[in-house]
C-alpha cells in the first residue's frame, strides 16, 4: 500500500478523510479519570464487534487530530474531554489507515455507548487485561498504563 495520487491497491480507504499523504489518520483517547482508563467494546462491524477500544474515530478533511478527538469522545460518549499529551507512536490499523493516541482528561459528562460501543469499562492498571483489546489498540494501552496510579 504505497502512498500514492490514486490511493492504494484495497481501494477500500476512505479518499475523502486521507490526508494527502495516502494515509487516514484514526485518532483514539487514553480518557484517563480517578486513576481508571476508559475501554469501550465495539458494537460494529462484525469482525470487530465485542472486542475493546480506546474510543476514537477518523479525522476529516481539515481538521486537527485534537479537535477531531473532541468530536469523537462527543459524539461517541456524550461527554466533554480535554487532549493532554499525545502517546508516543503511531499504529497501523487496516491498510491505509494509521491510529494516533493522546491521554485525554473528562471535563464535564458521564461517559454512555451512545453510537459504536455497547459496553464500557473503567480499569484500574491491574485490570487492564481484563478486556479483550483489539490487537491494534494494546501498545496504545500498554502505553497509557505508565499514566495510571501503580505503574
Ligand atoms: O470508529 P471509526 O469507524 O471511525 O474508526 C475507523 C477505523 O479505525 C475502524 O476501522 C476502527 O476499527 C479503527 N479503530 C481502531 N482502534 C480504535 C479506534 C478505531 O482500530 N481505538
């Protein structure tokens, strides 16, 4: 999947979210609250569904990452988030698509599964393991449990 002016070889990305390089950047938030992190369980698609995510989602044309964080955790979740630092790495997910994460504080709301998610979880460090993440998202997870209380 060579970046490249006609996109790659799936045909499947999607062209109007890439961003010019060939690559649609998926962000995700390590929501981090009273030393918990917040796991989300996909409801959709089939090949995903029931298996744990930082929630998140693609960045449209033109927008920042951090502003499309904020939409996401919004739409998703209903609450209000605040971006803090971006963790280190950069994740590919299916062809053509990369996911970047940041830690991300709660500003105002209660989280809900209001669309994509059927279920969520806050883990404390020890019970990270306890969810099945999807195999994309552990480094991301491991990485945000140097940000929880006990590491
Ligand atoms: O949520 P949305 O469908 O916009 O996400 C775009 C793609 O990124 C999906 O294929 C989803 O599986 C993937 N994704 C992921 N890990 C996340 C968030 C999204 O693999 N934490």
């Amino acid at each position: 999947n060579a970046p490249g002016p006609y996109g790659n070889a799936s045909g499947q990305r999607d062209a109007g979210s890439e961003r010019g390089n060939g690559t649609v950047l998926v962000v995700a938030a390590a929501l981090l609250d009273r030393g918990r992190l917040l796991a989300a369980r996909r409801s959709a698609p089939a090949d995903l569904a029931g298996r744990w995510e930082l929630p998140g989602g693609k960045v449209e044309p033109g927008e920042r990452p951090e502003d499309a964080l904020v939409r996401e955790l919004r739409e998703e979740l209903g609450v209000e988030a605040e971006p803090g630092e971006r963790l280190p790495g950069a994740w590919p997910l299916k062809p053509g698509y990369v996911l970047w994460v940041w830690t991300a504080r709660l500003l105002s709301g209660e989280p809900r599964p209001l669309e994509d998610h059927d279920a969520l979880r806050w883990l404390a460090r020890a019970e990270l393991d306890s969810v099945d993440w999807l195999d994309q998202d552990r480094p991301a997870v491991a990485e945000a449990a140097l940000r929880l209380p006990g590491a």
